[in-house]
C-alpha cells in the first residue's frame, strides 16, 4: 500500500491539551499501520489546511491513492463543504464518511459516562451534548448515535447542543433540574477544549470527559483503540477494506 495516502483532517483547536490528545491519537494511527503514509490536516485555526495537503501530495506524481478522513464526529459543514473542496484540487481523492454514527462511539460514550460516576438506578436524567451544527446530515448522526447510547443503557437520553440551533445544553440542564432531577452530560465531544470545558461549568451533577481523555495527551494508552479502528475503516484500511483490496488483487 505504499501509494496510498490518507489525510486525518481534525477541526483544530486553541487548547493545547486537545490539539495534543488529537495528535496521540493520530499517532497510533500511523503506529497501527506503519506501511501507509498519513498526513494531519485541520479546517480551522491550524495549518495545513486539506486542501495544500492534497495539491501536495498529487504533486508528487506517484500516482498516490488520497483518501480525506474526517477525525469529526459527524457530517456538518466542514465534511460537506471544507473537505469536499479540498478533494476538487486532485482528481480520485475520496472524502471518507465522519466517524459518527457508530455503535463504537456508543460503547465509548458508555465507556466514559462510567468513569464519571454513572451507575443503573442512579436517577440521573442524562442528555447527549454535541457541539452544535446547522446541518441536517450533522443532527441525524448525533441522534443515532443519542439513540444507541439508549440502547446502550436503557434509559432516555436528550439531545441538546452546546453551541447552535437546536436546544442549548445550559437550558436542557436547568429544565431538568426544575423538574427536580440530577443531571448528567454525556459529552459528544472528541477531545478537550473550549467545549469541554463550558461542559464542566454547566451546573450539571455529572459530566463524562470527551471520548479522547485528557490524559490521552500523556499516556498512549488512554487512546481507545475503538477510535483507531474507526479512523482505519473510514480509510478502508480496517479489516473490511482489506478484504476488499485482497479480493481486487486476486482479480487482476
């Protein structure tokens, strides 16, 4: 696979300890497959941007295979637009489907929500927290992946946003609690930052850290492996997708 690239695009964040916890996971990205080149892109407030990524990379004349992986959640504006744009600067570059929804990003809100305290029984009236996006693709993927954390846990979670349309967390939170629950925040968020951090000054009983924990930037090994393994199989580089490129090489 030495023609294939694959660009790991990430929002890009101010906050050092976020833009850190994305870089350990992007590298045990590269540590899982040592035999692919990947490069790390963001659409807002860092560079590169996709776009100079892919010109350079088709520059090279190779004949590079370029696949854009999302690292965002779901598909909002900068899958849509951002990226799509980016794939216009070289033809057969592929834009990869966002890594939500997936029953692993439930597993791991699950994951998360444990750690922070939340047990069977407990009482806690609980919504799903997502930074917020006025695209229709975006809303449908937070509610599936809202709808698996039910299942997940078999108990009602609301959805709310914590920037956008849509209902605030702020005012989701005090609604509950007028209704005399505690409240707890599942956090629909991949890494630390501005986000995370209005989170843990919602007033909320319980609010689980992003699904990259802040002590991920540190310690390789808080980087949950479920997230390796969506970022791969978004690539096609997972166990589907070499299954498919065994089956194509066998055909030729």
């Amino acid at each position: 696979m030495e023609n294939d690239v694959v660009i790991l695009v990430s929002h890009g964040t101010r906050s050092p300890l976020g833009h850190a916890a994305i870089n350990a996971l992007t590298s045990a990205v590269r540590a899982r497959r040592p035999d692919v080149r990947f490069a790390a892109g963001y659409v807002s407030l860092r560079s590169p941007d996709p776009g100079e990524l892919v010109r350079r990379h088709a520059a090279g004349g190779d004949g590079s295979r370029i696949t854009i992986v999302p690292v965002l959640l779901s598909a909002g504006y900068h899958v849509r637009v951002d990226l799509r744009r980016a794939a216009h600067q070289a033809a057969g570059t592929r834009v990869a489907p966002a890594l939500g929804p997936d029953p692993r990003i439930a597993d791991l809100l699950a994951a998360r929500l444990a750690q922070a305290g939340l047990a069977p029984g407990d009482g806690y009236a609980l919504t799903l927290a997502s930074a917020g996006s006025r695209e229709a693709a975006a809303a449908r993927d937070v509610s599936a992946d809202a709808a698996g954390l039910e299942r997940r846990l078999g108990r009602v979670v609301t959805r709310s946003h914590i920037a956008g349309p849509g209902p605030a967390t702020g005012q989701v939170i005090a609604a509950l609690r007028a209704q005399g629950y505690p409240v707890a925040v599942a956090s629909y968020l991949l890494a630390p930052g501005q986000f995370a951090s209005r989170l843990a000054g919602s007033g909320a009983g319980l609010v689980s850290d992003p699904l990259l924990p802040p002590g991920a930037a540190d310690d390789p090994a808080l980087v949950p492996g479920e997230l390796v393994d969506l970022l791969l199989d978004r690539a096609g580089l997972g166990a589907a997708g070499l299954t498919a490129r065994s089956a194509a090489a066998a055909g030729r």
